[in-house]
C-alpha cells in the first residue's frame, strides 16, 4: 500500500531509471543521492512523458518518505476575507471588486472578532486573514485588525497578511516594510502568507497583473519577515500562459531566498481557477489556457518536492483548488500536507472554484487513511498537535457540523448580497455623515420653533 515503510521502494525506483532517457536518469539519481537539481533540471522533468513521467512520481514519492515520513498532515482554521473591495485589477481574480460596484463588502472589526471567536469555538488553532486593498486604507488597518483579534483570543495564530497587503500598510503609513513588519509583529502576527506570487518573473506579472505588486518588492517583504522572525508559506499559480522555464525558474527562486533565511514553512502550488478569471473570460491576455490539466498538476507537485526537498520538507496540496480525489492522489507524488479545514473560501469559489468552504477534519483524517498514511493535526508552523490512530474517529466540533454549512458560517455568495456589510468608499461615506449631521441640527432647531411643536 502506498505510503507503508517500504524498503523494496528504492529499488524500484532504481531499477527504473535504468531503463529510461540517460539525461532523465540522471536528474532523478542525483536527486536520490540528496544533491539540489536545477531549474534546467526541472524544466526537463517538466517535459517528461511515459515511463520517464512515471519516475518522477516515484522518485517526489520516495524523497517525501526519505524526508517526511508517512505522516500527511493538516490545520484547523478558518479564512476571514475582511474585504473584496481592492484597488488593484488583476486579470487572474475574481474576486475583488471596485468600490462603486454594488457587490463590494467591508466587514467591520466586531464581525471579524465574531467570526474568529466562532473558529476557536469550533477548534480552530488559526485564523488566515487576506482581503482586498480598499481605497484609502488607514495605513494601521492591519495592526488594529490583530490587535483586536488577539485582545479576544491571545492564543489564536494570526495567519496574515500578503506581501500585498504588507507593502500597501507600510505606503499608507508611510513608513517602510520593515518597521510596518515589524509592527505586525509587535501586534501578534504570527505567519505571512506567501501569496501574490503567482509566477515571480516580471515580464509574465506585467502581462496578467499589471500594477501589482513587483518581484522585488514581493521578496523584499518576504525576506524582511524572515529577519524579523516571521515565518511565511510560499506559492506559485499555475496553468494559464506561464511555460515550463517560468516554473522552474519560479521554483529556483524560492529555494535561494529559503537557502539564505531559512523562513518558508512550506510551498504550495495553486492551480490557475479560469471559469471567472477577467483574463480568461474575457479574453483581455492572449493564449490564455483553461487552467492546468491533471497531468500538469501531479508534474507541479512532483518537481516542486524534488526540487525543493532538501530545503522546503512540506509540499501542500490546495484540497480547494484540486478537490479531496486528486489532492489524495498527489499524497503518493511529494505532498505530505492538505492545507487547512478553512471554513470559509472565498477567493477560489468567487473564481469558480467548486470544491466547497469546508472540509471537516474527519474528512481529511479519511482521506489519509485510504491513502495508507498516518494522519496528524499541526499548528501552522508544522508543530505537531495529535497524531491519529488506525481507528481513531473522535469527532471534533468540526465534525458534527451538517450540510447547512453556508447558513451557519456564511460565505462569498452571501457577503455580497448582504447591505449591512456592503463597502462604503471613506470620502463618500465623510460626506454622508456631514448631510446626516446636518440634517439632524435643522431638525433640532425646527423642533424648537412654534412651527415645529407638536399638538
């Protein structure tokens, strides 16, 4: 069975390679011998089919055990999307919307507590806050977010915010990275997602996220975190115009900046969600592909775990962008973790994403199992929380939730449509509080003419 402790493996694999493309063999004999390949490497890897695609499997699959063990784990948590309202026009997401569109949401501070308050309740040890970038943010927005958070619930990890959202506090502060990090911090930030990656070459972001934040600035965030001693995740999003090279490249990238700080707690590749995608549904990027075919998506996860194994040891799958079939499948192609329960998804499904808001811990815990792999809850910096037996089927809270998911925890669809959380721009909003204070002095003053008295 796949993941068992299977001496036989190795040899296999060997055996394998004996009969394959010399220049293939030895990219994946090397990686076995524990060296670091390089991009050229992978993007040969990339371009492998049959037999040769075979071995990479099997090799991702061998370096995982090598390294990681049988142990497949995931967190319980939940996503708060404060916000869809952004400043930027990215043409891969769905999900922001411009301040003067009807279905923009601002949730308000006593709402996110609730809803991270509800997270703990249900046993959630992290909260992953990321939103949109509203127009004329308080440059403090992000710090008083947390401090609230924590003020609440001193023991919940705060999983935020993007290298995005990071540069745009410290720009509306008006302070650098840095000290707005480091303030992050001090408020009790306890991880940075490695989001807004997408691909890290310019000339590509220029193309489908034109305005976005820059490759250097992404990493100067993400290093900056890492001195400070923020732990950050890292990403790539995959399956739309970038090539091979792109993605080696990318991986490359990751694995320097982790050789120099040692920082990233894991990497996730995230595969391009097209249906509702403006660059794709709208045609506004040539070439645009439909997202990444299955083949593609077990190749990402594979190369990235041979790529990356001596530096990164957990590879993820996004149970949200694949769905529990695949993401089980990629356990025997270098994933040893399932992300995160979430509770809420609002970013993907907004993209047309259809594997759901929830997947409840037992559901994981299953997915596991089938697989032949030992199942374990972790914190989000990969400590070890429990570790389950062969017929360990304790419920948690998590679990006794029913199909009513959307009624009892809300979701995308619902934010949008609700005009008690709906965005109000803050120069209009100024503005309507001026007529409404206005209106109630002429009203105070009228109500104390004789022609304003009653009866």
């Amino acid at each position: 069975m796949p993941g068992t402790n299977r001496r036989s493996d190795t040899g296999s694999v060997e055996g394998l390679l004996s009969n394959l493309d010399p220049r293939v063999a030895g990219i994946l004999n090397r990686a076995l011998e524990g060296q670091d390949i390089s991009a050229q490497d992978a993007e040969a890897l990339f371009e492998t089919s049959g037999a040769e695609y075979n071995a990479v499997v099997m090799t991702a699959d061998e370096l995982r055990r090598r390294t990681v063990g049988d142990v497949v784990t995931y967190v319980v948590n939940r996503n708060i999307n404060f916000t869809n309202v952004c400043i930027k026009r990215c043409g891969f997401c769905a999900f922001s919307r411009d301040f003067r569109e009807e279905q923009g949401y601002l949730l308000p501070v006593n709402e996110i507590i609730r809803r991270a308050k509800e997270a703990w309740d249900y046993g959630a040890t992290e909260v992953c806050i990321q939103a949109g970038l509203p127009p004329q943010m308080e440059g403090d927005l992000y710090i008083k977010l947390t401090e609230a958070i924590k003020a609440e619930l001193p023991d919940m990890h705060i999983h935020g915010f993007s290298p995005e959202e990071v540069l745009y506090g410290s720009v509306r502060s008006r302070i650098s990275i840095r000290k707005y990090l480091q303030r992050l911090k001090d408020a009790g930030v306890g991880s940075l997602p490695g989001t807004s990656a997408e691909i890290l070459d310019q000339d590509l972001r220029d193309i489908i996220s034109p305005g976005r934040i820059r490759v250097d600035q992404w990493t100067e965030v993400i290093t900056t975190a890492h001195e400070l001693g923020i732990p950050t995740t890292s990403t790539v999003m995959f399956g739309h115009i970038e090539t091979n090279a792109h993605l080696a490249s990318h991986m490359a990238y990751i694995r320097e900046i982790q050789q120099r700080t040692g920082g990233i707690t894991e990497f996730v590749p995230l595969s391009f969600v097209a249906s509702e995608a403006p660059m794709f549904l709208k045609r506004l990027v040539e070439n645009v592909r439909s997202g990444p075919t299955g083949t593609d998506v077990i190749k990402v996860h594979a190369i990235a775990r041979i790529m990356l194994n001596n530096w990164i040891p957990n590879i993820q799958a996004s149970w949200v962008k694949e769905g529990s079939r695949v993401s089980q499948l990629l356990l025997t192609a270098g994933v040893n973790d399932l992300g995160g329960t979430l509770i809420n998804e609002s970013i993907s499904t907004s993209a047309g994403a259809q594997h759901g808001q929830l997947m409840r811990p037992l559901e994981f815990r299953q997915m596991i199992r089938q697989a032949g792999r030992v199942p374990a809850e972790r914190y989000t910096t990969y400590t070890t929380r429990r570790v389950f037996g062969d017929d360990d089927e304790a419920l948690d809270p998590l679990d006794l939730v029913g199909d009513n998911v959307e009624e009892l925890f809300g979701s995308y669809n619902m934010l949008v449509q609700m005009d008690n959380f709906r965005f109000q721009h803050p120069k209009y909003a100024d503005k309507s509080r001026e007529n409404e204070t206005d209106n109630e002095t002429d009203e105070g003053a009228s109500a104390m003419t004789p022609s304003g008295t009653s009866g």
